[in-house]
C-alpha cells in the first residue's frame, strides 16, 4: 500500500491517494474528509517564559493530554505573545541586551522563523497586541507606565509611532505609587485602543491611526483601589470586562460604538463570598466564543492551594455573576487561554513551572481538571495555532 497523508491546519490528516495492490489488478481509492482516523486530533501550544524563551506543546482533544514539547526560541523574556489573525506570525515582548524590545516570528511547520527585533525607550514589556488589521502593534510597560505603538509590514515590525506616558497614583501605596500599564487592546471598530493601568485605576483611552500613532483621548475609571490588569469585549462588542489584579473583581462596561466611551456598568467579585481573599491577585481574563462566559485566573501569592479559575456567566444586558470557582491546578496562574475548538482550557503555572489543561462544559461554562500536566519553566503565556 502507498499512500501520500497530508497534515491539515488543524491538526487532522487527509489521505489524498491510496495504492493497493490485490494481485493482477491496481485499485485507485480516493479518500477525502478523513479527519483524525490516523491518529488523535492534536491542536499546536505555543507557550512564552520568562527566561527559556518560547515552546510548543501538542494539547490531544479528546483526552486533554499535553505531549511534545519542543523549544523553539530560546530568549529571555517571552512573557506575552500574541498570533495574528490567520496564524501565520506571531509577536512577542523580548529582552535583548538587557533592554525592552519586541520582536516577530513567522510560523512554519518546523518552528519560529524571526523576521525582526525593536527597540523602543522603555524598561521592558509585559504585555502585547495587534489591531484588527495586523499592521499595528501594541505595548504597555509596566515598570515605565507607559504605553506604544509599533507599525507593522509583512511581519516586520517599524521604529515606534508613539510612545505615551501615563500620571497619577492610587490609593495603594505599595503597588500603586506610580502608573503601571498592564496590558492594551483595539476596540471593536479598531478606530480606539484601551490601556488598563493598574497604578492610577484607569483604562487610559487613545485614538490611532494605520500609522499607529496614537492620540491620548483621556481615561475611565475604574472603583479605587481595584488595580486593572487586562481587559475584554464581549462577543458583540457592546459590553467591555476589566479584571482587576488588586481588588479580584470585574468591572463590566458598557461602550458607545459612536464615540468608543465607556460607561461602568457594575464590578463583580470573583471569588465565592466564603473564600480567603488575602494575599490573592488575578491575573488574566478570557470570554469564550459564544459570549456566554468569562473566565478569571487567580494567584495564591501564599502558596496555598487557593490559586483558582473562575467561571463567570453573562447575561443578556451584559452584567455578570460568579457560578464557579475550580482549582488551577499549578501555583500561580500566569495566563489561561480557550482551545479554539472550545473544549479546554489551558493554565499557565508560572511558580510551579508546568501547565494543566482543564475541560469545558460548554453548556454550564464550568471547568474539570482532565489530570493532565506538562512541565514548562516559568511558563507565562498560552496561544493556540490558528
């Protein structure tokens, strides 16, 4: 028998010629549409560290295993990665020579091929993303309180457009003496970008243009204290969720599609009433594909076996309430990210080095451990092949 198997983008395979031979006579068969018959389906894992650089991962479907895993940079300071949309490039904060930088790869069927590396005036990036159209890409500084905007072309990452630095304080003077940007994200209609800071408790709003200047349109504010971290939009882009790393809850807006503005609609806690909230943080938020469900990653800075995924349900005028609260699995949840097929969600164990990998019941939005786990030094960040 001499057949030729292909691998498809999603990780099943098709058969597209077969020979057999039956004595005298040569039967030509076409197969088409043979989708996971070889082998179990397996989706590609991209997973960045912080100090070992970037690695992939086979997550298995039906079981929820995590298998192969193969370096494919090796760098410091792969904290956050984001794909563009068809997959093909991905773009990740980087330390070069001790300095701030981020740089992008080409995704191939072997690994990473970089393509560039930029330097930008700033003490380093903790975070990453591109607007709706893949040419413009985003930066928040931590440690600077600052935000930038890179050009992109082809993959290739241009000087800075736009480097912009945030004021203020808040009322937590251990951790909020100062602007720190967190993280930042395009709107819906890619006309705004949104910066939460966690110093001044504030998404800082800008305008930009294709060049990716970017023009300060002011900032709205979340409840004193609350430390916003990341940010989500809900499926129709009407409603904008902030997780707060400080105060552990989500501060639900909603955005006038006009003039982009947000307005606070309610913020939620997510941890159950009954729980130890001391010397917990949150960490990073996801809103699955149906817009039914958010999910929150929460850090146990003690150790505790307190660190948890919660499941939070939204309703039809956009408000959420907490429905669940299951174990991470790993000390301290850096990043959780959706399998684009919407039956697992990943945990990245940044202190207990390895990931975990959960199932989702797509019904009730609720979470079980599949008993899973790969280890992963510092792993920081999760993204699935597109």
């Amino acid at each position: 028998m001499r057949g030729i198997v292909s691998r498809r983008k999603d990780g099943s395979f098709a058969v597209e010629e077969v020979l057999l031979m039956t004595g005298m006579k040569k039967l030509l068969i076409l197969l088409a549409g043979c989708s996971g018959s070889l082998v179990g389906e397996t989706t590609r894992v991209f997973v960045g560290t912080s100090n070992e650089g970037l690695f992939q991962v086979e997550l298995d479907e039906k079981t929820g295993a995590l298998t192969n895993r193969q370096q494919l940079v090796k760098a410091s300071g792969m904290g956050f990665q984001e794909l563009n949309a068809d997959g093909s490039l991905l773009y990740s904060t980087i330390q070069q020579d001790g300095k701030g930088a981020v740089a992008s790869y080409r995704v191939t069927d072997e690994g990473m091929q970089e393509l560039s590396v930029q330097r930008y005036d700033g003490r380093g990036l903790c975070h990453v993303s591109l607007d709706r159209t893949g040419t413009v890409l985003f930066g928040a500084d931590y440690g600077g309180g600052l935000v930038v905007s890179f050009p992109v072309a082809d993959g290739v990452i241009g000087k800075n457009a736009s480097l912009m630095r945030h004021e203020g304080s808040g009322p937590n003077k251990q951790r909020q003496e100062g602007p720190h940007a967190h993280s930042m994200y395009a709107g819906p209609d890619n006309r705004f970008a949104y910066a939460p800071d966690l110093g001044i408790d504030q998404v800082k709003f800008y305008s930009f243009g294709n060049d990716g200047h970017l023009s300060d349109q002011g900032g709205f504010a979340v409840p004193g204290g609350s430390g916003p971290r990341h940010m989500k939009f809900g499926k129709s882009g009407e409603f904008a969720y902030v997780l707060n790393e400080l105060s552990l809850t989500v501060s639900g807006f909603k955005r006038d599609s006009k003039t982009g503005k947000l307005t606070l609609l309610e913020s939620v806690k997510v941890l159950p009433t009954n729980a130890d909230a001391t010397e917990m943080s949150c960490s990073e938020i996801r809103v699955s594909s149906d817009g039914r469900f958010l999910y929150t990653a929460n850090r146990d800075l003690r150790n505790e076996k307190r660190d948890s995924v919660s499941v939070l349900a939204v309703g039809e005028d956009g408000k959420v309430r907490l429905i669940a609260a299951a174990p991470a699995e790993v000390w301290i949840p850096r990043n959780i990210n959706l399998s684009p097929s919407g039956d697992w969600l990943l945990v990245a164990g940044q202190r207990s080095n390895e990931v975990t990998s959960h199932r989702i019941d797509k019904k009730s939005g609720k979470l079980a451990f599949s008993g899973n786990r790969i280890e992963m030094p510092a792993a920081m960040c999760i993204n699935f092949e597109r």
